[in-house]
C-alpha cells in the first residue's frame, strides 16, 4: 500500500468568499453551499440548497459530480461528496473542494472521514478562537492508497452505509408524522 500525499491524488481548490449579488428564487440560476451544509447534510442534499439568481455564476468555481468537500473552517472537518450534480453549485467560501486525480472518489471520501484521518487533521488546524484548515495543511494529509480493487470494495461498502443511513433517516421521518397525526387525531377526537 502506497502513502501519498493529498496533493499527489488530487487538485484542491479553496475559492474564495462569494460577494456577489444574490436572491432566493424559485427560477434561480445556481445553488449555494455554505459550511452548514457540509456539517448538517450527510450525505450531502443538493436539491436542499438554496436556489438563488446569481450574477456572473459562470466566473466562480462550480461544484462538480463526485467533488470531495470540506469546511476549511470551524469545529468539525467532515467530508462530503457530491453526487447527481445536474445544475450549477457554487461554494459561499471557507470549502475546500477536492477532485481527486487518482483515487477512487467514494474511497478518499471514507479515508477523509476516519477517525485517524479526523485526528490528523485536528493536528494540522491554525487559530485560537475560530480554528481553521488551511489549503497548504490540507495538501499536506497522508493518504494510504491501496490497490484499485480496495479502493473500490471500500468505497462501495461505504456508499451503501450512507444510503442505509439516509433510508433510516427516511423510515424515522414517515413514523415521526405518522404519530404526530394519531396524536392530532386524538386531540380532535377529544375536543369535538
């Protein structure tokens, strides 16, 4: 197994803040990703993303399909990838995007996201009160890289944790609602 640099597997981009003119839209042009996002979303919801009319997207790093992203600043460093992109994604600032050359997208998103990994990366952190993950510490993370067919066992095996995460996330929602309206139900029944 081979021990590689990030930057050796993959172009990392860290665009910087959007400051252009925005509004929510229905008919928007481009969605936004803030650092909420990444930290509230897994696996990472594309379609809840604020839709908004954006002037100049085309002049703006976009957010590509299996892009790896991840806060470059905060508490918790998770990354998330991206997928069934179809329309245009731009990051607000402080995300680091990363497009791996090398590796298999599904495998370096579970690499990224150990906990071993998460600990080097709390190591490489600058700042006292906000603490952030600059681009040059971000390079600098060692990746074990085993062979393709590793790579793509685990990736797939990581995958179908989150898809199983997002059906239970799904089956908790509907018994949510479903209990709410028994409840709602019962307090009508009595109040009639």
């Amino acid at each position: 197994m081979a021990l590689r640099f990030l930057d050796d597997i993959a172009e990392i981009a860290s665009p910087l803040t959007f400051r252009g003119e925005f509004s929510q839209s229905q008919d928007g042009n481009v969605r936004l990703l803030t650092i909420k996002d990444l930290v509230s979303m897994n696996p990472l919801d594309v379609k809840a993303l604020s839709l908004v009319q954006a002037a100049k997207p085309a002049s703006r790093i976009s957010i590509a399909d299996q892009d790896i992203l991840m806060p470059a600043r905060g508490q918790n460093y998770p990354a998330r990838i991206v997928t069934n992109v179809l329309e245009t994604i731009l990051p607000t600032g402080q995300v680091h995007i990363i497009r791996s050359r090398s590796v298999d997208p599904q495998y370096l998103i579970w690499f990224l996201n150990r906990k071993s990994t998460q600990a080097q990366i709390a190591s490489r952190l600058t700042g006292s009160t906000i603490q952030s993950l600059t681009k040059k510490e971000l390079m600098k993370l060692k990746i074990e890289v085993p062979s393709r067919e590793i790579q793509t066992m685990i990736g797939e095996l990581n995958f179908l944790r989150l898809r199983r995460e997002i059906a239970r996330k799904e089956l908790q929602n509907i018994e949510d609602q479903e209990i709410d309206e028994v409840c709602e139900l019962a307090v009508r029944g009595q109040n009639a």
